[in-house]
C-alpha cells in the first residue's frame, strides 16, 4: 500500500512538495520526497512510483470550495476547534483561489487524480485496499500527533527571522524523526531529516519546508488508514472539509453533522 503527501502550493508559480511512502499495517519507509512544478508532473512522479496499486492521497489544498465568500465549513469548525492552539486555517473562497490562474488548484489535481482511478473519499475504512484522496491541513494534525500545545511556527510570517524558524525547523525534525517509534511508524532515511537548516535560506529553505510537509501529510494518508477511528471529517463534501486526526475530547464536540454546524455559528 502506498502513502502520498502533496503540499500543493495554490498557484503553479511556487513549487510543491510531493512524498510517497510504502507500508503495511505496522510501519512504513519514506520512497520518494521532492518539489515539483505542474500538476501533471506531480501525477507523472506519482504514476512512477505506484503505478495502479493501491493508494491514499492526502492534499493540503482546498478541494471542495463552494462558496464565493468568506470561509468555508471546514475552516470554521477547524477555526472553533484548534484556536486556542493557533492552528487556524485560512478562509478559502473562489475569488481568494482563482486569482492568480483563474481555476482554483485543488480541483485541477482533484480531476487529473480522478482520470487516474483515484476516488476523492475522505471518510476511510480500517486498511482498506483503496485509492482515494482527500484534503488535510497539517497544523492541526501536528497539534494533535506531537502533542502540542500550540502550531510549530517555521513557516515565514512577518517579525520571525531566520533564526527563529530554524529552530522551529529543528523541532520538526525531530518529531519527524520520533515517528519511527510511533504507532504507526514512520522511517525516513537518505539524511532528509538531518539537514542543516542554519545553511538554508529563501527559496532553498521554502522547498525544504514543502518536502517536510509533503513528508507529514503522507503520513497523515497513513495514520488515517491506520487509525480512523482517532480521525475526523470537519465540514462536508458539499461545503468543503478537512480530515484531521482529534483529541479524544473533541469527539463529543462533532457527533454529528448539526454539531459542526453549531460550533461553526451557523
């Protein structure tokens, strides 16, 4: 079975970090991490790797956007859900995706995956022999997997030097690294998670950045086949939605539909 991260940028013009792992109900190894330009070499790099077997696609990028205004359902339950840990997500509309191409990414890749026999299904059976695909959002996961009090800060944001984010990129190294103990487990070889980020900067540390996430959101494709039981689906295929492992607490805040829609204010 395979397991593949993509941190799909929203535009073609910045890179994407896609990663592809190999496992079974136990463990698995990290076959494949790098940046990539279009959606097609995306898929091209994808079809490489696992032909026609089966597979779990996990995409951080909006997939379903309905609306032409304001946030969308997912993002205001993930909103009521995980501000105290500062693991918002940004609003996602079609005006705010589409600017830069006219099309929002996510349905392109969702329809290029589709033409490729990958069903989008975010609501997942116990190691089901499947390929499908679906969105996640790695703030939130990281809170919850690591155990976190709030978000790992090393993306760039305004008053973070690089000082800063390189040690907030040594933290994720190393909760990456601690995966190989986890259940499931994750080995990743070839040094990735050695590199010294003090000698990485602009461009070369933003597709570090991407290969990192892609790494996490492939896991994500593996802890959620693995363990679905400790995830949910926040939101709706017909409003947007955003799958996520949970604190065991929240589970009493999303019994049903209705109750997302209430803690989301609606």
């Amino acid at each position: 079975m395979y397991f593949i991260g993509i941190d799909l940028a929203w535009s073609v013009k910045n890179s994407s970090g896609v990663a592809i792992l190999e496992g079974d109900k136990s463990k698995a190894r990290l076959l494949s991490a790098g940046v990539f330009a279009s959606d097609q070499d995306i898929l091209d790099h994808i079809n490489s790797i696992v032909k026609d077997a089966p597979a779990f696609v996990s995409i951080d990028a909006p997939l379903i956007v309905s609306n032409e205004t304001g946030r969308r359902l997912a993002e205001k339950v993930v909103g009521s859900l995980f501000r105290k840990y500062d693991a918002g997500a940004h609003p996602s509309n079609r005006p705010r995706l589409s600017q830069w191409s006219g099309t929002i990414r996510g349905e392109e890749i969702s329809n290029l995956l589709k033409k490729n026999g990958f069903k989008h299904d975010p609501f997942i059976k116990k190691f089901e022999k499947a390929r499908k695909f679906f969105e996640v959002y790695p703030h939130p996961s990281i809170v919850v997997l690591f155990k976190l009090d709030r978000i790992l800060r090393y993306k760039a944001k305004p008053k973070r030097d690089y000082l800063f984010r390189w040690n907030e990129f040594k933290k994720y190294q190393t909760f990456l690294k601690n995966l190989e103990s986890a259940i499931p487990s994750l080995n990743v070889e070839n040094g990735i998670l050695e590199k010294n980020v003090k000698t990485l900067k602009a461009g070369n540390l933003k597709d570090y950045e991407d290969i990192l996430d892609s790494i996490f959101c492939a896991y994500l494709s593996y802890y959620c086949w693995h363990s679905p039981d400790r995830c949910a689906v926040l939101g709706s295929m017909k409003e947007g939605y955003i799958l996520t492992p949970i604190f065991d607490f929240m589970k009493k805040q999303l019994k049903d539909s209705e109750s997302q829609k209430s803690l989301a204010g609606f």
